[in-house]
C-alpha cells in the first residue's frame, strides 16, 4: 500500500472503549477509517478519549460518525439536539438558521476529535419514504438544494467536509434499505428533473458523495453504490464530480443484493467507491477486509481531502459565534 494513503475500507466497534481485537483490526492498513455509533458514546469527554485511543494507534484514520440532525444523531448526551432539517423549510429565515445548523453541529463533532458528519442528505421528501422523511430538506429540489447549501457553507466555514447522500436520490423509494432492498421505477430523465439537482447544484461544494443502496431497474440493474454507470457516467462524468465515493453499509440489506461481504466491498470499490463502510456485523468486516487485502487494493489520495480541519478541544462554548447561532436557533424554536 502507498505510504501516507488512507485504505479503502471503514469498520466500526462495539463498546466505549477499544478491545485488543479492535486494536489489531484498526492496524490493518487496508483500514482507513471508523466510524461510531450511539452505542460507542456516554458523553463528550469519553468520544475524545476514545478518539486519542484510536488516533494513538492510526493517526491516518478517518473517523466518522452520522450527525444529521433529528432522528439520526449519535452524538446526544452533552450535545445540542439538533432538529430534523425539514423543520427548517418553513422558517422564513430558513437559509440562515441552516447554515447555523452545520456550523454548531460540525464544530462539536471535530470537538471531540472526529473528522466527519455524514451529512447533509440531499434526498428529497416526495412523501413516500419513510426512512427519508423529515431527514430530507424539502420536496422541492431547487429549495432543497439551497438550504444544504447553506447547511453545507456552515460545515465548512467550521474546518468540515461535506458529505452528500444517497446519491442519486432515495426519496422516491418506499422501501428502507437498512431492511429491503427498494426499487425506484422512474426512468433516468424524471431522476434527473428532480431527486439528481441537489447533486447537480452542489457537485463542486461536495467534498464526498454517498451512493443509495437503491436500484433503479431503467437505468441499472444494480444497486447506484454497485453501478459503474450511476457512479463513473453520472457522478464523475455528468456531474463532473471529483471528490470521495462512500459506500453506505455493505451490511444493510439493501447491499446484500451482490453476496457477502467479500462480493460487496469488490463490487463497491469496482464500481467507483474510494471507501466502503462495513458496520455492525465484526465477521463480514473481517470477510471485507481479506478480500481488499486480496485485491491489493490501492488506496485513493481523495480520502485525505476529508480529514477535519479543527483542533480537538477546541473551547467553542464561548466563542460569540456559538453563543449567536444557538440564539438564533432557540429564538426559531429549533432548539431546546
């Protein structure tokens, strides 16, 4: 493997702490990052130890979490309690209070010492999907657009990269990918009117792009995170989209589509993804590994576009920015 290059494959733990069979995992230079879960987390000063743990091990890893906001937020004990994104559509300060939504939440993230939120979703609410639902900014893809924008223009100017997902769009699927493996009937061009401009409009704002574990039977019979159409033709070329390709979990459901573990993380990586995430199941993280391993997969240079550019600790609770942006978020009612 290339010296200085992240690998090309995420897993995650189990507990609060790290185990010696997570330690040698983590050693393992096929890994490149990891990524926690509510179940990793008591309170602010237990992630940071926890991230100094993993950073004295692999100062490289990239570490992730998935901070949307609403239902999906890991992060909750001694953290603000975001709001769902759709609450912000009807404020008529709605771009402001967005942008101060990423801000807040990406400087506690790289507070505790993680890099990366998985967001924002860029899905939109067409009122069908229950696992997209309130997560998405709007139905509307123009306005959807605007205010992740905004959300993602608060990342940023916090020291984050933004990661936009489930490209190419997976709020016209009924079905939950975590569970089903949905199907979305439409033909390219209607995808392309709607659920693929929030993709299109931010493309260069984008430093990442999380593919949907979706089929699109008119366009592809795989899976968009196992399509080299969706991922090379449409991503990289139609969108001219040149940052990190994630995989969603290769353990959801909607991935298994393509075999075990070993068949997904080579289909992802095949495919266009310069990382696969393997969450929740410590065997098909081990079967993903081996078969990277096997493959001698090289490591992409995007990866590194997206460690966090802020220190750790850093006392942010007094800054009059915070101070303003949860103000502004109290007075909108967004916030506790």
């Amino acid at each position: 493997m290339t010296a200085g290059l992240q690998g090309s494959l995420m897993v995650d733990v189990a507990g609060t702490w790290l185990t010696a069979e997570d330690r040698q995992l983590l050693r393992q230079p096929q890994v490149g990052g990891l990524i926690i879960f509510a179940r990793n987390i008591e309170h602010p000063r237990q992630v940071r130890e926890l991230c100094a743990a993993i950073r004295a091990i692999r100062p490289d890893l990239l570490l992730a979490v998935d901070q949307e906001g609403g239902r999906v937020q890991r992060l909750r004990q001694g953290f603000v309690r975001l709001p769902a994104m759709r609450a912000l559509a009807d404020n008529p300060n709605a771009e402001y209070l967005a942008e101060q939504c990423g801000w807040v939440m990406a400087t506690e993230v790289l507070a505790v010492g993680l890099d990366l939120s998985f967001a924002p979703v860029l899905d939109l609410d067409h009122q069908r999907s229950a696992v997209v639902g309130s997560r998405a900014f709007e139905g509307d893809p123009e306005q959807a657009a605007l205010l992740a924008g905004a959300f993602i223009r608060g990342m940023n100017s916090a020291g984050m990269a933004a990661t936009g997902k489930h490209f190419p769009g997976h709020g016209w699927a009924e079905a939950d990918s975590h569970v089903a493996i949905p199907n979305d009937e439409r033909s390219l061009d209607e995808i392309r009117a709607k659920d693929l401009l929030p993709f299109a409009r931010l493309s260069k704002r984008l430093a990442a792009v999380m593919p949907a574990h979706v089929i699109y039977p008119q366009v592809d019979p795989q899976p968009a995170g196992f399509s080299r159409y969706w991922l090379q033709n449409i991503l990289r070329g139609e969108l001219q989209f040149d940052g990190v390709i994630f995989s969603d979990d290769l353990s959801m459901a909607g991935a298994h589509v393509v075999g075990d573990a070993a068949s997904r993380i080579e289909a992802a990586l095949t495919a266009g993804c310069d990382m696969g995430l393997v969450c929740n199941d410590r065997a098909a993280a081990e079967l993903a590994l081996s078969a990277v391993q096997r493959l001698k997969v090289q490591p992409s240079p995007r990866i590194a576009r997206m460690r966090g550019q802020a220190f750790a600790n850093i006392e942010y609770k007094q800054d009059p920015r915070w101070l303003a942006a949860l103000g502004a978020l109290k007075d909108a009612q967004l916030i506790d």
